[in-house]
C-alpha cells in the first residue's frame, strides 16, 4: 500500500488492453460492454510532453496516480472523459520498492 493511498479520492474504470483478436482488432478485459475495473485513484490534468520509448515526441493530457500497474494502450474513463494509456512508470519508495504508479494519459 502506498504512503500516497489516501490521497486517491477519484474512480476511474479502467479496460485492460489485452492485444489483438482473430479478426485483428484489439482486445480488452473486461469486454468494453462491460463497466470499467475500477481503480481508486488521483487524476491531474496538466499537458507535458515527453519521448516515449520509440524516440517519438508525445503530448500528455493527465496524469493518474494510483497502486496498479496499468498496460499501454489500456483504456480509462475518469470524470466523463476517455483515456489512452501511453505509459505506466513505477515510483519507489524511500526503501526501493514500489510505491505506486504514475500513468501518463
């Protein structure tokens, strides 16, 4: 559990990516006719830019905290809006192990 875990005061439904179907599209779990996993949380809206790991210049629109780790690609709903996953980095503790998770929306 993370020191931060009070601070999670939103929910967001989230939609694992989970890759590609027979037919070639992508696949989620749960089924995205399904409700979102939720997953408490913290949501800041700021836009930043940063590299992403193909070398390619990326504009962020949020930012989420949280205590999972969230695949690439995922979908998020939070506060009426729909998110893409564009990355998912770990924060570590004092001590070196994982604290929480920072998801670049």
């Amino acid at each position: 559990m993370s020191i931060w875990t009070n601070l999670w005061s939103q929910t967001a439904e989230v939609h694992e990516y989970a890759g590609c179907n027979d037919a070639g599209s992508s696949k989620f779990v749960p089924d995205r006719k399904s409700p979102g996993r939720p997953v408490p949380c913290r949501v800041e809206y700021q836009c930043r830019e940063y590299i992403n790991a193909k070398g390619e210049k990326v504009t962020s629109a949020a930012v989420m905290f949280c205590n999972v780790a969230i695949p690439p690609m995922s979908l998020i709903q939070a506060d009426g809006q729909q998110f893409t996953v564009k990355s998912c980095e770990p924060c570590r503790g004092i001590g070196g192990a994982i604290d929480h998770y920072e998801i670049i929306l």
